[in-house]
C-alpha cells in the first residue's frame, strides 16, 4: 500500500508517462494525505486555468482514498520531528533550541504527510530527494519514482 506525495499527483495529473502508467497499475493501492489535497489545491487557486484545475484535481480526489491527520497522526509527527533533529541537526542541545529543521530542507506539510504513512504503515511515494532522506527513520518507508 502507498500513499503518494504531492509531486506524484501532480506528475500524474500532467500526464508524465511513468507516473501515470505506475499509478494505473497500482490504483487499488494506493491513498493520498489530506495535506497533499490541501497542496494540490492551493496549487489550483493559484493557477491561472483555476477552473479546469479545480475540475481535475477535484476529480482525482474523488478517486482515491484521502487520509486524514488525528490526534495518533500527531504523536507520530512529534517523534519524527524529533527523529530528525537526531540524525540531522545539531547534537548539542542547548543549539537545538533555535535551530529549524527547515534549515535541513524538511518542510512542516512533508513531517505531517510522512507522519501518515509511519502511522498506517504505508510506503511513500515521492520524487522528492528531502523526503527519501527520510527514508528507515522511524520505519518509513519512501520510494522516489522518479
């Protein structure tokens, strides 16, 4: 089972020929995050075409099973956080208090996602070179299919 990062959806829904063929055949496996539809929306009310976007996005949205964060999801968040802050960020403690795990390039809607997939113990599909970083801390499992 999967859950798929933004940048798969979109590669997806831009027809870029691997993406779409992987996705096809592995459909009934597949699962989204609430923060990727969140993303993949404000991507559409972005756009210039906001309207046949938000027709697109919508529809696929209407097709694949979204999962959302809960109180769990949140717990796991705080561990991966933290995780990270291990293995990437300073080891003194008094020079985490200001550090931001941003500055190693991991942004808070990316925590959240990989969270979900920890969480349902699901296998993240990203093209993102951040994510697959990520990859064993905490038994995530990331695939970059890109």
């Amino acid at each position: 089972m999967y859950i798929l990062d933004t940048n798969i959806l979109l590669d997806y829904l831009g027809g870029t020929e691997s993406i779409v063929i992987k996705i096809n055949d592995l459909f009934d496996f597949i699962s989204t995050s609430v923060i990727v539809k969140g993303e993949l929306f404000h991507g559409v009310y972005m756009s210039e075409r906001i309207n046949d976007n938000q027709k697109l996005v919508t529809e696929l949205m209407n097709t694949i099973n979204v999962i959302t964060i809960d109180e769990d999801t949140s717990a796991f968040y705080a561990k991966l956080k933290t995780s990270i802050y291990d293995c990437f960020g300073p080891k003194d403690r008094a020079k985490r208090r200001n550090f931001k795990v941003e500055l190693l390039g991991f942004k808070d809607n990316d925590l959240w996602i990989a969270s979900t997939a920890i969480q349902h113990e699901l296998i993240l599909a990203s093209s993102d070179n951040d994510m697959t970083r990520l990859h064993g801390i905490n038994g995530l499992k990331v695939e970059n299919w890109s």
